[in-house]
C-alpha cells in the first residue's frame, strides 16, 4: 500500500473511530462511496479495534490521550503542562483532552486542550489542531471564546483558553427552562459572534448547542473552532458583493454534525458563513421546540430530512400563535432555506431581524404574559422515514461526498485568508482596486471589534479611509521620518508596552479595547508625554480640566496607569450618552474630538435625510450640508482611527516586523 493510500485509510479510521460505535458503519458508507476497497481496509480495521473491548468504549481521541498523558485523568491533577498546573479534568474533545488549570504566571483559571505529543505524528489531528488555534486566535469578540496561547510542552502541543463558568446550550435545553428572552438573546449573542468570524473570514461549520456555552452572567460564547475553515479570497469582480467566497470540504469528508448541518454541507459542496447561519436556525428552532426540526432514525435519514423536507411550523408544535410569533417563523424559516441564496446572506442581516423581534415592539412584547416562556411539547418524530428514505437514497448517495480525495499537496489552497497580510502581498504592491478590497474586508473585520451592527461602508467612506492609509505609507515609503510621529515603525512600536495596561482598563470598562489601543496612535502617536499646542497631553490627549473631572492631577497626565482608567472612563461615558453598538461607537470616537452635544446635534440636522442611519457615516455622506469645522477636520477623524486600526491590526501588510496591537492585550 502507499503512503498516499494509508494516509487515506488512516483518515477514514480515525474518522469512524471518533464516532459512537452504531454510526460507525453508516459513515463508512458515506465516505467510501465508490470505493470498495477503501471501506473494505477501513471496515477492517474498525472490526480489529471493535474486538479489543473496553478499550474502545470511549471516544477514540480520549483512550489515546489518557494513554500518552496518564490512564486515569484525575491522576494528572497538579501536573505542570507549561505554565499552567492542572486543577480537574474537563472532558475530552475530538482533538484532545481538556483541563481545568491554573495560570501560575497571572494567577487565574483556564482551560486548557492538550494534543498527546504522540498526535504530532498524525498530520490530520495536527492541521485540525493548528487550524483551531489559528481560526478561534484570530477573532476577538466578546461572544467568542478567548484564546490566551498557544504552546507546546513536553507533553504536546496545547491551547490555553479563557475558562467559562456556565453552561452549554444543550444542558439549557435539557433542563427546559428557557424563557424565550432568554432564547432570543442567546440567538442574538451567537449570530454577533458569528459576524465577527465571517468578517474575518472564517465559517465556523459546527454550530451546535454542544458549542455553545452561557456565562452565569449571561454572557453567551462561542466554543470549538477545530472544523473552521477560512473563506477563499474574494476576486476584485465580487469582493465587495460578498466578505468571502466558498470553500470546499477538506478531503471530501463531511464534516459537522448531522443534525445541524446544511444541506450543502451534507452533500459534501462549498460552503460558506451560510452554513452557519442555517445552523444557528436549527439551534434557534430546537430551544423553541424541544425538538430538533431535522431527525431520522439513522444519520442518512436525518441527511434526507435536511434535503427533502421541512420543518413542523412552531405554531404547530410550541403553543405560539401570536403575531409576533409569525414574524420568528419567518426569521427561522429564512435561516433554514435548502438553497443557500434564498437564506439570509449575512449574519449581520439576520441580528437586524432578531433585533427587530425584541424590545417594546418585538415578539416577545407582543406575547401575552402567560407565553412569554416557551412551553415544552412532548417529543414528535417521523415515522416511516427509513423506508421513504431507502426508496430515494440510491439518488442522493453520490451527492453526499463532494471529490473526496482532493490532492494532500493542494489542500492548504483552500485555505487561502481573504487579507493582504495573511498573503503575503504588501499594501504598495496592490492595485487601487485591491487596496479598497482590502480596506472593505478589515474595517468590517474592525468595526465587528467595536460592537454590533457594523454597517457597510459606500466607495466614498472606503476612499477616506483609503487616503489617511495612503498618506502614512507614502511618508514612509519617501523617508519622512523626521516627522514628530516619526515612522510607522517607531508609532507602532512603542504600541505593545502600553496596550496591556490600556486593555485592561477598557475591558473593565466594558469598552471594546480595540479603542483603546488606536485612539493613542491618532492622538499622541503613542508618546507618553507628548503636549500639544492647546495644552492637551498624555498618550490621550486629555485637556487639564478633563483630566481633573476624571481624577487625575495635572502632573500625573504623563503617567499612563492613570490616564488610561480616565480615558477608558470617559469613553465608557459618552458610550452611555450614544450607544454601544458599533455604529453608535463611531459617533463616540466622533464626540472624542468633538463633543457629544455637538454630536447629537449634527445628527438631529440630518434626521429625515435619505438613507439616514444614526452612525458617523452618515453624518461624513451629508458632509456638505454641515459646518466648515466638520467638514474640514472632524470628517477625518474616524476614517484615520480606522486607518490607524488597520495598520495595526496588519502589520506584516505595512513591512511592520511586530504583531497585531490587539495580541498584545494579555488577556
């Protein structure tokens, strides 16, 4: 047998290996299609590690680790894997082992999933690995679950995780006392979470009630990234018509689970964020329902379910009649259309729905007090379905593996990010056209770390931010670095020092630090001390009297662990005064240079406009309708903290030898 040919034996193993034993066999069928030689070795091989007994009993990835790591989970306790000493074990997962540890560096708990370094050898739970750790690594919302490292020990490769004291999705559903608040906030959570990763390029793909998990304070994250995959760059004809396009099936196999699959997910073809959003849509009808919309005895039953049929209507199964219960049918039956270009075609647009079901005119104001929580019906499933099933599978079969063995060699092509930087292309390199494609994708990808509700920038905004970018490469690019700023190189390199203590201030706040870190790079260029001509000073520029009002004297303005509480205040303040969400926070970066009074008032000027949203964009759209001082200084200010943001957050983009600011949080 060849190496290609035992790698592709060894996959499918270890793929059947990490399901329950009665599925064992089905997957087979679906991933062998065609290849009876291939499902004859796989099947053997599977017999083989069935006749071993126990050993096999449990999840094949958690035998394996308790094998490498210690036979019993518990004996690890106090073991050092780094850093880190463990406390308890969690669980195990597909990739690993899980951990609760202590971080003997900052003195808190984590999480911590531990690959057996003897999985270094097995490429395919090496690339699942990596390919967690750089998807969860890259987004930085509050709704996705935080990454603090990634490492290697002696004992393998691991990821360090924020540690989330709460509960998954699926034991809320279990214990049936979800509200239906309570239901659409969880919604509402996970889709802004989802935004922010289809922003980033990434699709999650595993979307379940399994991987998600709700805080005890009611703040809802997003788990497991080990299926995600990065969206293809986006080809200058329809890159801003879409933030990514599809991706193919990594091998061929399908991957996710059954239940909340998409259709095209199912059939092995590309996918794209679509698939998540139909995902979130059976989550969403499942804790509405208590049941799922899509079941079968079998997985292949299931797949034809989710091919062929629709769902009961909640008024049928969940006792909600209302109106206001029609209009979340609509969002359910919209998430969960069979042909992906009927669904919603962005996270972004199904939050503005959810949004528009909730508060004094949403669904659940329009409930009578009596329905506000969702009453649980007996479980209902479809009888017969195995024998429609087999009257139709023989025509569906070879649609559920789309080109299995795509080459190993050409497999990481696919993987392709959509940004400049992750390229490798630098920003003077591109075409105008690209620079603006590039601009598009990373400041939605901003602007989803500033809050929810980014909006979609016309050509116009895109070219004022375009300019303030264009003006800091080319000074660099002729040498200007006798500048006071100096370099992009010198502003951006005194970032890290501070960013630690900027985002922990901000986050105490509860003000995306994403401001925090490139409000200093527009403001003092990230000099300390820097003074300006009207007497502002420190990294963020307070005048004395502000300073004072936030408590800090006028000899401490110099003295960063002071003045970044105070700034972190103040915008926490005018956050009060204009929203959170991130059109709203455009407006307090606004107020930041000119004052919320003056804010509010411009956006009163406007109210009735065409096309009128409450966010700096629309006031920059109107500028002419506004004062000479908007027009000619305040216009700039938001388009060069994006530009700022996005230098930033692509150094390599820039010939910047640092990371990302926002990886140097520590958090």
């Amino acid at each position: 047998m060849t190496p290609e040919r035992w790698q592709q034996v060894e996959e499918v193993l270890q793929g059947a290996l990490d399901r329950p034993p009665q599925d064992r066999a089905s997957f087979l069928q679906q991933v062998c299609a065609g290849d009876s030689e291939l499902k004859s070795e796989a099947t053997s091989l599977v017999n083989a590690f069935d006749e071993a007994g126990d050993f096999i009993e449990q999840p094949a990835i958690a035998q394996d680790a308790r094998v490498l790591i210690g036979v019993d989970p518990q004996s690890n306790l106090g073991r050092e894997v780094g850093p880190y000493e463990i406390v308890k074990p969690l669980g195990a997962g597909g990739m690993g082992e899980v951990y609760l540890a202590q971080d003997s560096r900052l003195g808190r708990l984590v999480a911590l999933k531990i690959l057996p370094a003897y999985f270094a050898s097995d490429d395919t739970r090496l690339r699942r690995f990596q390919r967690e750790a750089q998807a969860a690594s890259a987004l930085n919302h509050p709704n996705i679950l935080t990454i603090h490292e990634v490492g290697e020990s002696e004992d393998g490769r691991f990821i360090a995780t924020e540690f989330i004291d709460g509960q998954t999705i699926r034991e809320l559903i279990n214990q049936r006392q979800l509200a239906l608040d309570d239901i659409l906030d969880i919604t509402e959570q996970v889709a802004s979470g989802l935004s922010a990763a289809h922003a980033a390029g990434i699709v999650h793909r595993d979307i379940k009630p399994e991987n998600i998990m709700r805080r005890t304070d009611g703040l809802v994250k997003i788990l497991d990234f080990g299926i995600a995959k990065l969206l293809e760059p986006a080809t200058n004809e329809n890159a801003r018509e879409r933030s990514g396009s599809a991706t193919q099936t990594e091998l061929g196999l399908i991957m996710g689970t059954v239940n909340y699959m998409s259709p095209e997910q199912a059939r092995g073809l590309p996918v794209d964020e679509r698939t998540d959003i139909w995902s979130l849509g059976v989550v969403l009808y499942e804790m509405l329902a208590q049941r799922l919309p899509f079941a079968g005895a079998t997985r292949m039953d299931t797949v034809v379910a989710i091919l062929e049929r629709e769902p009961l209507p909640l008024s049928q199964i969940s006792g909600l009649t209302d109106p206001g219960s029609a209009r979340l049918q609509h969002v359910i039956e919209k998430a969960l259309r069979k042909n992906s270009d009927e669904r919603y075609s962005s996270t972004v647009e199904l939050l503005d729905d959810l949004r528009s079901l909730r508060g004094s005119d949403g669904v659940a104001a329009d409930l009578p007090p009596g329905k506000r929580r969702v009453e649980v019906p007996s479980r209902r499933f479809y009888s017969g379905l195995a024998i429609v099933a087999a009257l139709i599978l023989a025509a569906i079969a070879g649609n559920f593996v789309y080109r299995r063995w795509i080459a190993i060699s050409s497999a990481g092509s696919a993987h392709a990010p959509i940004t400049g930087e992750a390229s490798g292309k630098l920003y003077l390199q591109m075409t105008d056209s690209e620079r603006l494609d590039f601009i598009d994708q990373q400041e939605q990808r901003i602007s989803t770390m500033m809050g929810d509700r980014p909006v979609k920038l016309n050509e116009d905004a895109l070219q004022a931010i375009k300019a303030h970018i264009d003006r800091s490469v080319d000074r660099d690019r002729r040498g200007l670095s006798g500048s006071q700023e100096g370099t992009l190189a010198s502003v951006y390199g005194r970032a890290p020092t501070y960013v630690p203590l900027i985002a922990r201030s901000f986050a105490a706040r509860k003000v995306p630090v994403i401001i925090g870190i490139y409000l200093p790079v527009i403001e003092s260029a990230y000099r300390e001390c820097y003074e300006n001509s009207i007497g502002a000073k420190g990294l963020f520029q307070f005048l004395p009297e502000t300073a004072r009002n936030y408590g800090v004297a006028h000899e401490d303005m110099c003295e960063v662990e002071k003045m970044a509480p105070a700034a972190a205040h103040y915008i926490a303040d005018r956050m009060a005064e204009l929203g959170e969400d991130s059109q709203s926070v455009t407006l307090v970066l606004l107020s930041y240079n000119r004052g919320p009074e003056s804010v509010r008032e411009m956006l009163r000027e406007l109210r009735g406009t065409d096309n009128y949203e409450r966010n700096f964009w629309t006031l920059f759209r109107h500028r002419d309708k506004l004062d000479d001082t908007f027009r000619n200084e305040n216009a700039g200010y938001v388009p060069d903290f994006f530009a700022a943001a996005i230098i930033g957050e692509n150094p390599r983009s820039f010939g910047l030898q640092i990371q990302p600011l926002s990886s140097y949080t520590g958090s």
